[in-house]
C-alpha cells in the first residue's frame, strides 16, 4: 500500500510554519522565522515546506493531500462585521488590512498552488480552534481525554472546548470574539510597555514581582466572569476591535497613567499589573477546567493554543484541577496547527488509524526540524577559518560538563532543532544552575534582554523529584513547580524590604539561576530515550558537581529566532558573551577565535522587540 503524506500549513497571520505527516507520522516541522531569520514571520513558509519535503525525501508531486490551518472566509467575515458593528471608528485599521485582505489572503488557495508549484491534489481547510483540537490531541499519550483551547481569536471563536475519543475529536462548546483570554492578556502585555503577540511571556515572568493590587478592579470593570470561566469583556475599555492599539484612554484613566513606554524603566506598579492579569488568567484557565471536566468526565486533559503556553497557569491546572493528567502540544501556538489539520486530514478524510498506548505522545520530544551532520559543519567550520576541535562523543560531554562546572556558559547545538517556542536541548543556551548570578550575567551579556526574565531549569527525569514538587514528566517546558522545600535557602534580614527587581539577586535554593522569585521554576525533564545526547550531558554534569540540573534557555538574542544552522549558531556565538560553542562533535573556544568584524550594528533592529 503507498504511503499516504500529508503537508499541513499554517501561514499569512502569525508564526507560519509547516509539518508533513506519513501515514499519520509526524516527520518534520518547522517555523518560517528559522530559515528566513524574521521573528514571527507570517510570509508562506516555503522554506519550511521544503525543508518538511527534504527530510520526508518527497517531491511536492508526491504528497496525498495539503491542508491549512485556518478558514479565511469565515475570519474575513468576522473582520468585516466588526467593522461594519463599529463604523467609521475602525475605518483606519480597516484601511490598513482590508487591501492585504483582498490581495491575498482571501486567495490562500489559489496562493498555495502558487507557492506549491507542482502540486495537483486536494486542499483542505479547517477552523482554526479545531486546528488546535487536533493539534492538541492526536500527538497526546491519551486514548480519551477532554479538549481545550485558548488563544486571542481564530475565525470567530476565542477558546474551544471538546472531546477526544480514539481518531475521533468532536467541540461542543465555543467563546467568541471579542471575549478573549488571549486579547485580555495581550491588551496588558501592551499596556505594561510590551510587544503583543512575543512578550506575554515576559508579562507572566514579570508577575511574581508585583502585588495582585489590580485584580479586582479587573473584575469590577472589565471582566465579568461566570463560574464556568466563560466571561464578557468591557469594550469600552479596549481599543483592539477597530483601532491600532489594545487599549483605550479610559483604561488609561481607570490604571491612572498611560502605556509604559517601551524600553523605560519598569515601575513598581508595572509589576503590580502583570501580577494582576497573570492571576487573572490562572482564575479562568482554572474554571475552564474544571467546567469541561464537569462536562466530559475524562480523566485526562489537552491543551492547545497561545494561552496554554502560560506554563504558570498549566502548572496549577495540574495542581489545583481535577484532572490527573494533562498533555499539552509544546507548539501551542499558531504554528501548531500545521500539525493539527495535517492530523485531521489523516483521521477524516484518510480514515487513518490512531495508536495511543498512554505514556508516549508522537511528538518525537518535539525535535522535528533539521539535523547537520559532522561532515556539513565542518565543512563551514573550514571555511570560515574557525579555530576547533572534533572530540568523540564521551570526551565531548565530559569536556562540555566541566565548562559547565567551572563557570562557562555552553551554546548547545545537537541533533534535531525543536518545533515551537522553547528550546529542549537541541538549539539551547546552558549555565551552571548553582551560580548566585548567572542569571542576570546570561540575561544580560549573552541574551541582552531583560535582567528580570527567568531561565529554566533541565533536570533529569529519573531526578526531578529530589529538585521540584514534581511527580510527571514535563518534557517541553511548560509546566511551572515549586521548587522543593528542603532546596530553598533563608533569606537575609531586610530581603522581604526590597523593592521589585532588587530581590533578583537574592538567592533562593541552592538553584539560584533557575528558582525565581516565588520558589518556582518552569522544568523540562530529561530523559535518555528522548534526547540521549543532552541527558547524558546533565548526567556528566552530575557526576562533577553532585547536580543533575542545568540552566537552559534559547540559542538565540533578544528579537532573534532561536538559530536553526551551524552558520547562525557561530554568529550568534561570535555576537555574544558565550565562552564555548558545541556545534555537533566540534568544540569551539571564544578565546580560540579570530576577531568577528560586521559591518553594521546588528543590535539597533531590536531594541524594542
């Protein structure tokens, strides 16, 4: 029988990416912004659709069947009504989109055939939140398991609630625009001074310095909140409907002040509203549980969508709600959903079967993007007359460990890129957890953001629970635990006195790079049959430091995607503060190197990203 390959696309609106399946396989994903180096790139994802053909060893020709994650006509509607509800205040965001509307995005088939030049056989579309569905529940562990998701707005709907059952996935329940988690937490990401769409992780990250001083004035007058998580948002106080902004001048009355602008310093009160909103936030991720566990009854839960990469919130669900697990897709996502109707099309119009044994997902720890052999980066490494040397494996991880343990921070560059926003160990950038200031000199000298953003921590599976409250394996980053009691270390006289971003240097468990404020940490378990490479690594690590964590965050600087080939690792190695670079079986010194002369400032693009 031939195989049946499936190309799903997600593109035109946030985050393109593209993912092919083999009778029902994921084989390869990827983002766009890897290959064309634009952080959330948004254009066709033709390098990312060959770079999927190119690992499946498939011509376009080949392909059983294309699918996008998203139906235009019905988002165009929803765009056009809301337009035409608030007329003529949206005349100029209307004026800004509606020609790129009509130009190309209500063509996205005739667009795709274009781009896919070669191609003769269906396409398909599906809604966005069922995308998601799909994206959330095929590659799951589960044989059944309740289905939700939340973002800021797919076609119309804005969060999602449903049922998997085997290959089947049925939504019974639906919120709809302009109510929306996403947009609520977006419409703050902006107003304390953010980008929207790439900085409400720094919101949540900023939280645990504030006070929930604003929650109930979130309640009183923009969120009426039902006990089943469903709530109705006072527009009066956002701008997002019509307008080039989130929010208004009478949310700027109610706050007492305007947006923070960008790049100033971060107030107090700053911290206080992220802290506010990300509570928020947990309260309706909560009810939303709890509601749809009322409904269904299962004993498992997936996530999917922007809102589930709220690791905070992830974190209590699994704590605080009643389920007893939850399984959610590591590309959550816009990006996601090239797997989510690649998956549907395989389960509905294929009639493909679906295996799920109960402790394995599909996938594949999410590294689903490009590999390098050795013979390929040496090649480069020659060529730009890199100073390095090869090492065989063991002596590679021995030396890497010890560059760990003796201070050094290591770009990490192994094996298959990760698919979605966190780096695993395949693309990362690792420290020594035990150092009082690594994070702050990681932040500030290597990454070049923001000195209050936390890392995370990479511990090894079999060890987690000697580190964090932890019981699970939590292998994409996206659950938040405390870390354990007998871990955390006395505060000094006057600690609790200290202002906002001044408790950052205060340790708080013998963890102190990844343990923020609040004793927390989001983790990453390690386990060998997953990524053999970077356990044994962390394992290495342990053996000369009695530690089997490591600080992992992206390989990449603030406004850059996290680097996806050997060229960009070295650049971004030569660019920054990094000491070692370990590109495959090859270990780079900073102090081995030549000079790194450009010709420009590649910094000034992201200042305010």
């Amino acid at each position: 029988m031939a195989d049946t390959t499936i190309l799903g696309i997600s593109a035109y609106f946030h985050d393109s990416a593209a993912a092919l399946i083999r009778n029902g396989e994921i084989v390869a994903a990827a983002s766009e912004e890897r290959f064309s180096r634009e952080k959330g790139d948004s254009n066709f994802p033709s390098h990312a659709v060959a770079y999927c053909l190119r690992e499946a060893g498939l011509d376009i020709h080949e392909v059983s069947a294309v699918g996008f994650y998203d139906k235009p006509i019905l988002k165009f509607d929803r765009i056009l009504n809301t337009y035409m509800s608030i007329a003529p205040s949206g005349f100029a965001q209307f004026r800004k989109s509606g020609p790129l509307w009509m130009a190309e995005k209500l063509w996205i088939e005739d667009n795709i055939r274009k781009e896919l030049s070669g191609y003769k056989g269906e396409v398909y579309f599906s809604e966005h939140h069922e995308s998601h569905a799909a994206s959330a529940f095929y590659p799951s562990p589960f044989q059944t398991a309740a289905i939700l998701t939340i973002d800021g707005v797919g076609e119309w709907a804005t969060s999602s609630q449903g049922r998997g059952n085997g290959a089947d996935i049925s939504l019974f329940a639906e919120m709809h625009w302009p109510d929306s988690l996403g947009l609520l937490y977006s419409a703050f990401t902006y107003y304390t001074g953010f980008k929207v769409n790439s900085g409400e992780y720094k919101v949540m990250g900023l939280a645990p310095y504030g006070e929930p001083k604003f929650v109930q004035m979130i309640y009183d007058n923009l969120v009426d909140l039902k006990q089943d998580g469903s709530f109705v948002m006072n527009q009066d106080y956002f701008n997002y409907l019509g307008g080039l902004t989130m929010t208004n001048k009478r949310f700027d009355q109610l706050f007492g002040a305007p947006p923070r602008v960008p790049e100033s310093d971060l107030t107090q009160r700053d911290m206080d509203l992220a802290r506010s909103v990300q509570e928020v936030c947990e309260e309706i991720m909560l009810r939303m549980a709890r509601s749809i566990h009322a409904e269904t009854g299962e004993r498992n839960l997936c996530l999917a969508g922007g809102v589930a990469l709220n690791c905070v919130g992830n974190g209590r669900i699994l704590r605080e709600g009643p389920f007893e697990n939850i399984w959610i897709q590591p590309a959550a996502g816009d990006a996601g959903g090239s797997i989510g109707v690649a998956q549907l099309i395989w389960h509905r119009q294929f009639n493909g079967p679906r295996e799920a044994d109960g402790r394995h997902d599909s996938m594949k720890g999410a590294y689903l993007g490009p590999s390098f052999a050795d013979e390929e980066i040496e090649r480069y490494l020659k060529r730009i007359g890199a100073n390095y040397r090869k090492l065989e494996r063991d002596e590679l991880l021995r030396e890497t460990a010890q560059h760990l343990a003796d201070g050094k921070v290591v770009g990490w560059f192994n094996g298959r890129m990760e698919f979605g926003p966190r780096a695993l160990g395949a693309r990362s950038i690792l420290g020594d957890p035990r150092s009082a200031t690594m994070q702050a000199q990681m932040n500030l000298k290597i990454k070049f953001r923001e000195g209050f953003r936390p890392f995370a921590p990479s511990v090894l599976r079999e060890r987690v629970g000697d580190y964090f409250d932890l019981d699970r394996d939590s292998p994409y980053m996206l659950i938040v635990a405390p870390v354990r009691e007998e871990r955390r270390v006395a505060q000094p006289d006057g600690a609790e006195k200290l202002w906002g971003i001044d408790q950052l240097n205060v340790p708080r468990s013998d963890i102190p790079a990844v343990t923020h404020i609040d004793y927390s940490a989001r983790v990453q378990t390690v386990s060998r049959e997953v990524n053999a490479d970077y356990h044994d690594l962390i394992a290495e690590f342990d053996r000369l430091t009695g530690c089997p964590v490591l600080v992992n965050t992206s390989f990449n600087v603030r406004g850059e995607p996290i680097v996806c080939t050997p060229q960009d690792a070295y650049v971004c190695f030569m660019r920054t503060n990094l000491d070692t670079l370990v590109l495959g079986s090859f270990v780079l010194r900073k102090d081995d190197q030549e000079a790194f002369i450009e010709s420009e400032d590649w910094r000034w693009r992201h200042q305010l990203d």
